[in-house]
C-alpha cells in the first residue's frame, strides 16, 4: 500500500506506519520510503533530509508504542 502525504507530520506519518506495519509512503518534498515490522526502513538514497525524518518518524512510532503500553 503507498500511501502520500503532501505535508510532512511526523506524528502523522508514524501513526500511519504503525498502523499498517507494512508498505510505503511518499511524503511531498522529502521522497519516498519503505517501512517493514512498523519501522521505517533508509532509503537508498541517503541524504540528510531523509535521515532526519527516518529518524524523527522512528522516534515518534516509539513513543507511539510507550503510550499504547
């Protein structure tokens, strides 16, 4: 499932991550990504941009995860 986001929300991004557990998303102005087991994957493009996200989304997934305990 690929699903695009026009505006970047992180808390947004990840609850949509965690959710489906599997697929990809496309977020305007970032790029795409891939995300396995509820966890967004690096993209084979590494560029700082990206890696920040990766990262921020990551982050909020787990505090997602935390709450939900």
């Amino acid at each position: 499932m690929l699903r695009i986001f026009k505006h970047y929300r992180p808390t947004q991004v990840a609850r949509h991550v965690k959710n489906y557990f599997r697929g990809r998303v496309f977020i305007s102005g970032i790029g795409g990504f891939e995300f396995d087991c509820g966890r967004l994957l690096p993209p084979k493009k590494h560029d700082k941009k990206a890696l920040n996200v990766l990262s921020e989304v990551n982050r909020e997934i787990q505090l997602l995860t935390a709450e939900g305990m």
